[in-house]
C-alpha cells in the first residue's frame, strides 16, 4: 500500500472562520463546506530541523501552494494589501519553479 497524495491540512488557528475566508478571499480555497480538487503536480513533504531558518522559527508548518499566474497573484494580493515576499534566490534556476511568501492574518 503506497499513499497516492496529500488528502488535506489541518491546523489550529485564532479564528477559523476569519483565517477561512482569507484563504477563500485571496487563494480560492478552504472551508469545510468544499472539496479542493488539485490538479496533478508535485507535492513536497520535508521535515525540516527545528533550527531551520527556512521559514519562521515560531511557526510548525508552512504551506506551499501551486498557482497557475504567480506574477498575477501577487499583483492581486499586493492590491488587496497583503504583504507579499519575493527573493530571486528562491528561484535558483526556475527548474522548481518560482516562489513568493505571504503570511496568512495570524501569521
């Protein structure tokens, strides 16, 4: 028996129904009442060492999401105010593709 790919992500928050309709707002995604069907691609699971500094040391996980026009979203996000994060050092040589980071409301 083998796992066939991530069957979702469970995690506290403050406020479920706020942190909820962020994700729907600015990703399209989230929410008991949907199902999120992906399409197929890579999906990444690494533990990382607890003094990492890959991402914030106060913080468990870090969501790594697929997008179809990454210059558009953030072009989208930016508008809407929330604060997005890019670094051409991320790309190393486009192979992975390209990244930008956003912290969600609670962080």
């Amino acid at each position: 028996m083998a796992v066939t790919g991530l069957g979702g992500l469970f995690f506290r928050a403050d406020d479920p129904d706020a942190l909820t309709k962020w994700y729907r707002e600015h990703f399209g995604i989230g929410g008991h009442d949907s199902l999120w069907q992906q399409l197929a691609g890579p999906t990444v699971f690494a533990p990382f060492k607890r003094d990492s500094d890959y991402f914030a040391a106060d913080k468990a996980f870090m969501i790594n999401l697929r997008v179809d026009d990454l210059k558009g979203l953030i072009e989208r996000l930016e508008a809407a105010g929330v604060e997005v994060k890019t670094d051409p050092e991320w790309d190393l040589d486009g192979s992975y593709g390209h990244f930008a980071r956003v912290h969600d409301p609670e962080g």
